[in-house]
C-alpha cells in the first residue's frame, strides 16, 4: 500500500466512524479525490454526506479548491454567488444585484448554468445577451473597462473535470453543492452568500476564516411557508423571514473574528411583503431583470432591492440596510444598470476580446455613459 492509499483508507475509515475531519484533513482529501476513479469518488462523498459535513470540512475542501483553480488578479473583488438548490425556481437575483453593485465596485461575478432552477447565473447572463469571458485575460479585460466580469465556474476548475460527472450522476446534494461561493478564483474581500438551508448559513459563515482575503460576508437563507408547504430560498425572502449570519474579519491579533447572526424581514428593509413570481426560463428571467432596471414598479423589484441592499451593505457602500435600499433604487431609476449592461454588450460586440487592439475605441464606448 502508498503512503496515499494508507492516508485515503484512514479517512475513510474516520469519516465512516462518524468522525469529523479538520480542516488539514478535508484540504489532504481534496487532493486525494482528484486521483481517484469515479467509484471511490462517489463512496467518499455519500460517506461525507451521511456523516454530515462540518464548517472545517467545507473550508478544507473550498482552499483546495481554489488552490487548484486558474486563479487571476482582479483586485478587491465582491461576489454574489449563491449555493443554488433551493429549487424554488426565482428569477436570478444574484445577478441583478451584481450589476447593481458594479456601478460602485468590482465584481467579479462567479457562476454556472443551472441545475436546480429555470435561470442560473450563467444562463441569464448570455440571456441579456453580454458574452462569458473565455480566458483569464477576457475577464481581466472586461474588468478593467466595466468594473464588472463574468468568471464560468466549469472555465476556472479544470482539475473538477474528473468529480464533477460522479456529483452529477448522485441523485443526493453532496459537499460540492456548497462550495460553489466559496470557490471564487479572485479571492473576494466581499461577499453576500446565498445558501439553500437555514443549517447551512452557520457553517458556510465559519468556513470563511480560512479563506484568503474575505473581510466581509452575509451569508444569507430565506424561508417561509406557502400553500401549506414550507420552501427555502437562497435570496433574501420579499415574502418573509430570513437568517443572516455577518462574518467580519478582524485584523487585531488579539481579538477574534466577528459573527453576528440574526432575522431580517422586508420591513427591516422599509419594504411591504411582495409576492414571489416563478420564472420559467434564463429568457423570461433577463427579461424581468431588464424590466425592474428600466423602472418597472413591481414585485420582482422589491426582492431584487431587498437583495442589492444586503449586497450593499456587504461591500460597505451602505451603513445600513435602508440605507442600502435608497442607493439601489437611485442606481436603478437613474438607469445606469441598463447602462452597465449595455456597456458590456458593446464591448463583448468590439471583435474577441483577447485579440482586441483597439483600446481607444472602447474607451470611448465606455466613457459614453459620462456624456
């Protein structure tokens, strides 16, 4: 038997014994899994499952995770990627609070098509007709003249290619379900975190201590009851009650970092409750987004508000939540969304971007907005 084969049966062995792993071990088995064929792939993860993970374990498997990424500098960043699998079948708020944020800040936006729900992230971004980045150097490009990039998860992973098809094949959530928001390759120092779970907000809140650069981050579940069935969202609930845990990373050596957990509802907001309306494709849902950003007064506005607030908040450029609502709904009604994304979409329309020389002419695309 390898040194590896010994160290792979051992965790096994514990993780089979209902014993959890740390953070060391979880980050070691990672690497173990990337090596492994599809069968043991998946008894490890079934194993895992079973056992219920932990917040070392995630925190293990997410600094791995970038650590094998294809990684890139964009500067501080802010993310609004959600775990997804909530099933609920929403418009994609993620997104539109992405955009939202990116008219004050970067956002390096990190996402993948959808496997749970009728528009993710990626899917409606190309549904408003802006293009996904290809290469490090698109992404980087598009950062530095929009404040804004799109980072597909499947172009970032590579080393995922083996597990990805045994996660997707296991008819259960597995760990990777979760790691998603914490996988971002450009390190983000802001974050607000959707989860799919209320269980799952304390422990993807105390995984982020052991990754690199996060200084801020909501991690975020909203719940409620509807038609007699309890659903869960990875948003803020329009339509109820939602858990925040705040993390805020403490440089002062000698005190800890900061978690603070607590219920919020659209009144906390300054918003009445509003209704959740199915989207039925990543089409519809661009088209709703781009309705809320043209000054379309209806429900979707307030869930995207509610969310862009918290988003808001998260990177700093709002004190407080209703502080939050105010900026976004200037942002909105002013309609430099809509220029953002335009802005995108003329820039993604100049030639590929990699082979682009002419600088000059998108700088003045972009400086259009100005005039």
């Amino acid at each position: 038997m390898t040194e590896i084969e010994i160290i792979s049966k051992e965790f096994m062995n514990k993780i089979l014994e209902k014993n959890d792993l740390t953070f060391e071990e979880a980050y070691k088995l990672f690497g173990i899994l990337l090596d492994e064929n599809e069968i043991k792939i998946g008894a490890y993860l079934t194993a895992l499952q079973m056992k219920g993970i932990t917040s070392e374990e995630i925190a293990g498997f997410a600094k791995a995770m970038r650590d094998n990424a294809i990684t890139m500098n964009l500067g501080n960043v802010v993310d609004t990627c959600g775990t997804g699998g909530d099933g609920s079948k929403t418009i994609n708020v993620s997104t539109a609070v992405s955009l939202i944020l990116s008219c004050f800040t970067k956002v390096a936006k990190h996402g993948n098509v959808s496997i749970t729900s009728k528009s993710g992230s990626a899917n409606v971004y190309e549904a408003l007709n802006c293009k996904i980045p290809e290469t490090v150097e698109e992404a980087e490009f598009l950062m530095e003249k929009t404040n804004f990039t799109f980072l597909h998860a499947q172009k970032y992973h590579p080393a995922l290619k083996k597990i990805m098809p045994v996660r997707n094949e296991l008819k259960f959530k597995t760990i990777f379900n979760v790691l998603g928001p914490l996988a971002n390759p450009a390190s983000p120092k802001y974050q607000i975190i959707g989860v799919n779970s209320i269980a799952l907000c304390d422990k993807v809140a105390k995984a982020l201590p052991n990754l690199q650069n996060v200084e801020r981050a909501l991690v975020v579940n909203g719940y409620g009851k509807s038609c007699g069935k309890n659903y869960t969202l990875d948003e803020l609930n329009p339509n109820g009650n939602s858990k925040i845990v705040e993390y805020n990373k403490i440089t002062n050596k000698n005190f800890e970092d900061e978690f603070k957990s607590y219920i919020v509802n659209p009144k906390d907001f300054g918003l009445e409750n509003s209704k959740i309306i199915p989207c039925n494709s990543p089409e519809e849902s661009a088209k709703r987004l781009k309705n809320v950003f043209s000054g379309k007064i209806n429900e979707d506005r307030n869930f995207i508000l509610m969310n862009a607030s918290a988003g808001l908040y998260a990177c700093k450029i709002a004190s407080n939540f209703l502080e939050g609502i105010e900026i976004a709904k200037e942002v909105i009604d002013s309609r430099l969304v809509l220029k953002k994304i335009e802005e995108i979409q003329k820039i993604n329309k100049i030639n590929k971007i990699n082979k682009l020389n002419k600088h000059d002419e998108i700088d003045e695309i972009v400086n259009q907005r100005g005039e």
